[in-house]
C-alpha cells in the first residue's frame, strides 16, 4: 500500500442519492474560484444522503451557507446522474466510483446488494471481470485516496481494491469497529385502533356491532369515584365499546373526534 504526502483524500460518507424531481427552472451555475492546480494537494468528495440539488438551491446562502462555501470554492454541478436501474446506497455509490452502471449485461458492476454480505466479496467477483476506480486510479497515478464512511457495507471498497484504498475508517453501524455494540432492540406495540363517530348513538352502535356477531364491552372511561351518569354509556361524557375482531384484535368504536381520530 502507498501513502504518499500529497494525498488525495476521497471521503465517501455512508449516504444515498435518492433520485427525486428537480424543477423545470435550471439552477444558477455556481461560482467556482479560479485556483491554480499546483495548489490542490487533497481533494474531498463527500456524498449525502438523499440531497436533491432542489433543496440547496431553495434554501439559498442563508439556509444552507456551508452547501453554498462547496459550491462557490469547490467544483460542483447540479446535474449529476444516479443509475438508473436501482437507487440504493452501494449499488449507486459502487456506480460513482466506478463510472459504471449496474446492469451485468450492459457491462456494470454488477452490485445490486444494499448489506454488509462477504459473498461476492469484491465489485471484480460480483461483475465476473477486473472493474477499475477512482481508487485503483489514484493508485496507479502514484496518489493515495482514504475512505471514511459510517456504515459497513462501505468494506466493500476497502476490498476490493486493497491496494487504492490506503486508509479506512468506518463508524457508525460496523459491526467490525473496536468498541462496537449493538444498539438496543427497538419495538413498538400497537394495543388498539380506536375509531370516533359522531354524533354517536349508543344503542345504533351496539345494533350495528351485534348485527354483526361482535360482541361489546362498554367503556367510558369512568373511575370508581365518579358519579353514576358517568358510568352509563347514555348519558356519560365519553361513550365508546370495545370489540374483538374475527382475528382477535382489539377494535374501539367512540364518541370523541380529535386530529387522531377519524370517522
């Protein structure tokens, strides 16, 4: 592996480019500074996640002014290309640093997985032939190219060009980082769907629910320590029933009507 002073850094964070619309109106072209190439010693490429040039343009200096510095001091358009075929986060970055498509039979390379699988283990496996990149490129050209990415999937360029990929640091969800853990299990429980009508007749509801072999369960809402009335579904001032559906799953019907609660 080479690791030379002038370095070219190419930082690929673990990000996807969603295709979305853009607007019939062109972007104004960016303002790039004329800089001497002499002076360039690294370059940056930084991708993110689902950024439509829409958003940047919209927001303008103000909303996105660090967006706004890249585009007046470094080279920018806002018109690059996605692949068509599939718009995940590996496959489509496979396709930026590869300059290919994905599609095996019209010569891409052949990523269509979106994991951390080992089996193709290198883009080269997955498209049957030797596929070159930024990073054998800057190899061969004697310059040497660091990744930084925040998911593990990203190992996938570490190997498959081992020799191009100088300096790898992947955090985030890589499961092979020192210090790694896993996060804790994440699960919801939806306990019932309750929905509100009005105006709520009591007894046409029941009617209605017996009609259909539903059994009912009243539920006011009411404690022991208050009054009677509130206790009866006529004359209480939450009136609803419960029901079990055919696949045992708890269904309310109810007088009250909120921004969550539709009839």
């Amino acid at each position: 592996m080479r690791v030379l002073p002038s370095a070219l850094a190419a930082a690929l964070v673990s990000v996807l480019f969603a295709a979305a619309p853009v607007s019939a109106a062109p972007p104004p072209e960016p303002r790039s500074a004329v800089i001497d190439e002499n002076q360039v010693t690294r370059v940056v490429v930084i991708s993110v996640d689902g950024l439509n040039p829409d958003a940047i343009t919209q927001l303008g200096e103000s909303g996105a002014p660090t967006f706004h510095r890249i585009v007046d001091e470094g080279a920018t358009t806002f018109n690059a290309r996605s692949e068509v075929e599939m718009t995940n986060t590996l496959p489509n970055h496979t396709g930026m640093v590869t300059s290919r498509r994905i599609d095996l039979a019209t010569g891409g390379h052949g990523v269509t997985w979106n994991d951390d699988r080992l089996v193709p283990r290198t883009v080269e496996l997955a498209a049957g032939q030797q596929v070159g990149s930024v990073f054998s490129s800057l190899d061969a050209a004697g310059l040497s190219s660091s990744l930084f990415a925040a998911k593990g999937k990203f190992g996938l360029f570490n190997r498959s060009w081992p020799n191009g990929v100088d300096h790898t640091l992947i955090r985030g969800n890589n499961a092979l980082a020192p210090g790694f853990t896993m996060p804790p299990a994440r699960s919801a429980t939806m306990d019932h769907i309750s929905f509100g009508i009005t105006p709520f007749d009591p007894d046409a509801v029941a009617a209605a629910l017996c009609k259909r072999g539903l059994v009912t369960q009243v539920d006011t809402g009411a404690t022991a320590s208050m009054p009677p009335a509130e206790h009866d579904i006529h004359t209480a001032t939450y009136k609803s029933y419960h029901t079990r559906t055919p696949n045992n799953f708890n269904l309310q019907f109810s007088s009250k009507i909120t921004a969550d609660k539709r009839h």
